[in-house]
C-alpha cells in the first residue's frame, strides 16, 4: 500500500500541468477573443487543480483557501471578460 | 499519519478518483487545443474542468478525513462553487460568440 497515493497525486499532477500547458497553446494561438478567454478559464482552473493537489500532499488547509479565492477571482474575470464582448462595456448604467 | 501510511479503504479510492480526474482534466484541455471551431471548442473544457474538480475534491475529502480521523468537507465548498459558475462562464462565453459572429441577426 505505500506510496500508491503518491504516484496517483504525481500522475495527477502531470495532467494538471500538460493541461495547462495545451490551454497556453489555445490562449496565444486562438484566432478568437472567446478562444482566448475560454483558454484563460481552463487555465485557471487547472492551476486551482494544482494548487489542491500541493494542498493534499502537504495536509494543511491554507491551499484549500487559495483554491477557493482563484475559483472566485477566476469566475469574475471570465464573466466580465464575456459581458465586454457581448455588449461593449462591462458595468452598464 | 503521513500519506504513505494511510489505510488502504481511503488510499485506494483516493489514487483512483485521482488518476481518473487527471485524466478527465487533460481529455477536455486537448480538446480545447485540438478541435477546430470555438463551438466545438467549447464542450471540451466544461466538461473537463467540472468533472475533474469533483473528482479531485472527492479524493481530498476522503484524504483529509483518513488523516484528521474526523469527516472534514470543507472542499465541498470549491466544488459547489465550480460547479455553479462553470456553466454560467460557458453560457456568456456562448452568447458573445454567438454576437460576434453574426450567426442571429433579429429579422426586425
């Protein structure tokens, strides 16, 4: 039983990374404005993913706090980043 | 209780919620980089993000309950978040694509 937890963590981990690798791919290259913030979406969700897994490897919560302010930062921006787009100016009068 | 001697009835669900979230995670990224138009592009990620923060957070639920020998699920709350905000960025994301391209003009 030892160590199997922490291969599954590392391999996680890889993915995490790879996938942020691919969505930096789409946000420098999508021919978009909405390729690119969907690119910045996934991107920070994966970082969210990492940042849980250092979370479990290391057993203190301060990076379940981290997680949870990225998930909340992250949202906001995506959504104003969107709402530019769709109607030209984010806070309408 | 370090990590590596955890019981095995939290160790082994933990690795295997693990390996198949990380996997998840990187089928939907590739197909953020692979497909070829934004509105394909669009079902790789929402489903890769949401079923890949469920599982990982499982997998810290069930970690950090083994170790504190208490149910801790504080991470529920990043879940819960995640997966009341992904489909709400996709469907903005939906509409301004859907703007920009001109493909719904009104008749009016």
């Amino acid at each position: 039983m030892s160590g199997i937890l922490v291969h599954a963590l590392g391999f996680a981990q890889l993915c995490f990374v790879l996938a942020m690798l691919l969505a930096t791919y789409r946000l420098l290259r999508g021919p978009g404005a909405q390729d690119r913030i969907l690119a910045l979406d996934t991107f920070y969700i994966n970082g969210m993913l990492v940042l849980l897994i250092l979370g479990i490897r290391s057993g203190t919560t301060v990076y379940f706090d981290i997680a949870l302010l990225i998930a909340l930062f992250g949202f906001v921006g995506s959504v104003a980043l969107g709402k530019f787009l769709l109607r030209g100016e984010v806070i309408e009068p | 209780m370090t990590l590596e001697t955890l019981p095995a009835w939290a160790a082994l669900p933990a690795a295997l919620l693990l390996i198949v979230g990380g996997l998840c995670t990187l089928i939907g990224s590739l197909g953020l980089a692979r497909l070829g138009d934004f509105f394909q592009r669009m079902h790789g990620p929402s489903m890769g993000n949401t079923s890949g923060t469920g599982f990982v957070l499982v997998a810290s639920v069930l970690v950090s309950t083994a170790l504190a020998d208490r149910p801790i699920v504080h991470e529920v709350l990043i879940t819960l978040f995640v997966a009341l905000t992904s489909p709400m960025t996709a469907m903005v994301l939906m509409r301004a694509a859907i703007h920009r391209s001109g493909a719904r003009r009104n008749p009016e």
